[in-house]
C-alpha cells in the first residue's frame, strides 16, 4: 500500500499537487504520536486517523497545532480495535 497515495485520496487531492513533501512530514509526526507501526497501517481505522490528524496540523501557527476530538476518537477506537484484535488471537 502506497501510505502517501492513501492519505492524499482521503484529504481528496489529485496524484500532483506539490504539497507531497509537507504531507509526508505530517504523516511521520502523526504516526509517532500514535505510536503506529507497520503494520497498524493496514488498518483503515489508523488511515482515517492519519488523514484526521493531517487536516488537523496543517497549519502551523506557533502555540496553535493541537489534534482535534475527532482524531483523538479515531485513534481510541483504533486502540480499541487493536486490542480486541490481539484478545481474540490468544483466545483463539
């Protein structure tokens, strides 16, 4: 899966935009704070988050960047999903 291209179709920008630099930088932020690995990415609650996350500190006003409730929602119901998942897999 192409992280980018994912993100980019759920912010609804075209392939070319010139703004490719900027998103990726924003993703990586957004994926540490969530504590996102590799494999969280397959997750579409976690690509929702990302795209949430990315509207969230597009701008970039000193003292003014803060995630929104909605990414905060997002990323507990992934957290949630996560764990159920991991619950599941033990219980077999």
């Amino acid at each position: 899966m192409d992280l980018l291209k994912e993100i980019k179709k759920g912010l609804g920008l075209s392939e070319d935009t010139g703004t490719d630099e900027t998103i990726k930088q924003k993703i990586e932020v957004i994926k540490a704070y969530a504590d996102f690995n590799d494999n969280d990415l397959n997750n579409p609650l976690a690509i929702g988050c990302i795209v949430v996350g990315v509207t969230d500190i597009w701008e970039t006003d000193a003292g003014k960047i803060k995630f929104s409730e909605g990414f905060h929602m997002l990323l507990e119901m992934f957290r949630v999903s996560k764990l159920r998942s991991a619950k599941d897999e033990q219980n077999g």
